[in-house]
C-alpha cells in the first residue's frame, strides 16, 4: 500500500560549485535526506531500508539529515534512531531537527537523545567542522521554534569561510540571504506531494489560490489553507534553486500523508561539491 502512495525511490545527483572551496575538498560528496515521518503509516520500513542502502552505496564524505523524523508522538524516533545508525560516512552522520520534532515538550529532547546515542549529531544552533576548518557546517532550531536566531550563530563564521547550512524549513532562505551561504540544504516540503506535468507543484497553485480568497471565504476551505501555512514560498518546493546569490537545495523528503505522491517521488540526494574560483 506504501508503494502505491509513494512511487518508486529516486536517487537524485546534484553538483554544486562552491567558491574557494580548498581542491582537496574538491568532489566532497554528501548525501541528504529528510522528512522521515516515521509513525507506522508514512515511511514503510522496505523504502528507509532501500534508502539507507542507497546512502551506503554512494560512499558519501558525509551524510546530512534535514528533519521530521517523526510526525506526532515522538516514541517511534527510538526504532528509526536504530536504522539510521546503520549510515556510514567518511565524516559522521548530522541532522537538524523539524517542527514536527518539536511538537511536544519532550519531542526535542527525545528526538536528539535517540539520534545521539545512534552517532547521529543533532546540531541546533551549532556550528561543525567536520571535515576540517575550511568547511563549515551550520545546523539551524527550526525556523517555527522561538530559538530560530541566525544572527548570532552566522556571526561566528570568517566570511572567507565556505558554509553548508541545514534549515529544515526553505522559506528560511529568505531570511538567510544577508549572509554568505553556499549550500542550504532544507526538505519540509515533500516536494509538494502532487506535481501534475505541465502545470508544475500544486501545493504552490493550491496555496495562491487561498490567498487570493475573500477573508469571509476562506474559514470554508481548512486544506487550503493548511497548505498555505505550511509554506509561503511553495515555488522552491523541490531541487536546487538561487536565492539571491546563495544556493537552496530542497530535498522531497521519504515519507507521504494523504493524498498520496504523484509525480513527485521520494528520494535520496548525492551531493557534490566543486571548487569554484
């Protein structure tokens, strides 16, 4: 039944150039993935095991993990903390958490125990190095909690420094774009879940056309607007984009809700990075 509401996983190959990024740095490959939502109904265990192996095969520099691992009570992240361990990396596995994380008082905290005691680094607000100092990765709080602060955490960085930054949420790009940032990595979004060939994500119809809605309209169509508030820049909803001069590339994520995925499967992302002079 899974399989009917997800499709088939993609792997996804992106390149992306990184300036003064140092040549021995040159090829770095990552590998992202996201918005587990592992409950029982909207991750099978048959596609996290195919994209676990996926990961492992792609021999990645490091492996970097965009949130939502759960989706209400945060009870299953002890069994998905016991998949994700089987990741291997040159340079450790990192994630950031999602709101869905978050939503209870003990989420946050559960959430990170679990990943930590499976070697996954939960990075909120931090900044890493794990490849060396010529590299920095910074983990953001999610952009719904009240600790979503870049000001003090990008005022830490050398501008000279070459950054990833994982965010969970993209419309976070907006905000980040007074700061160097040469990769974001974000998921949230599922892709839109519905993309229809030529006519594109319909999330990002659906929620323009709420907002074009007389207010006295608007408290008939609850889905509208659920899908209106879950992002505002629905257009950036999938794969690499530009915002302003920084780089955002948003994962579709492994788990579904209802309706289902059409044209818009789940994937795993290989990363590569290469010096731009």
């Amino acid at each position: 039944m899974h399989k009917l509401l997800t499709g088939p996983l993609t792997i996804e190959q992106v390149q992306v150039p990184i300036a003064g990024l140092l040549p021995r740095l040159n090829g770095l490959r990552l590998v992202q993935l996201s918005d587990f939502h592992f409950d029982g109904i909207r991750l099978s265990k048959a596609l996290l095991e195919e994209a676990i192996a996926a990961t492992n095969a792609a021999q990645p520099d490091l492996v970097l993990l965009t949130g939502d691992f759960v989706t209400d009570d945060p009870q299953p992240i002890h069994k998905l903390a016991e998949w994700l361990g089987q990741l291997q990396s040159q340079f450790g596995v990192y994630a950031v958490l999602g709101n869905h994380d978050i939503r209870y008082r003990r989420s946050r905290s559960e959430v990170t125990t679990a990943l930590s005691d499976r070697g996954v680094r939960v990075l909120w607000n931090e900044i890493v190095y794990p490849v060396g100092t010529e590299l920095a990765v910074v983990g953001l709080a999610d952009y719904w909690s009240s600790d979503f602060e870049p000001a003090p955490v990008m005022a830490q960085l050398d501008d000279a420094i070459p950054r990833l930054v994982l965010s969970h949420n993209p419309d976070t790009a907006e905000r980040l774009q007074r700061w160097r940032i040469d990769l974001q990595l974000s998921g949230h979004t599922h892709g839109g879940q519905v993309f229809l060939p030529g006519i594109g994500n319909m999330a990002n119809h659906t929620a323009a056309l709420y907002r074009s809605l007389p207010k006295r309209f608007k408290r008939w169509v609850p889905l509208l607007k659920e899908c209106s508030t879950t992002m505002k820049h629905w257009e950036w909803a999938q794969g690499l984009h530009q915002v302003g001069q920084n780089w955002l590339y948003v994962n579709r994520g492994l788990g579904t809700y209802l309706p289902c995925r059409l044209f818009c499967p789940p994937e795993v992302t290989v990363i590569t990075l290469l010096a731009n002079r």
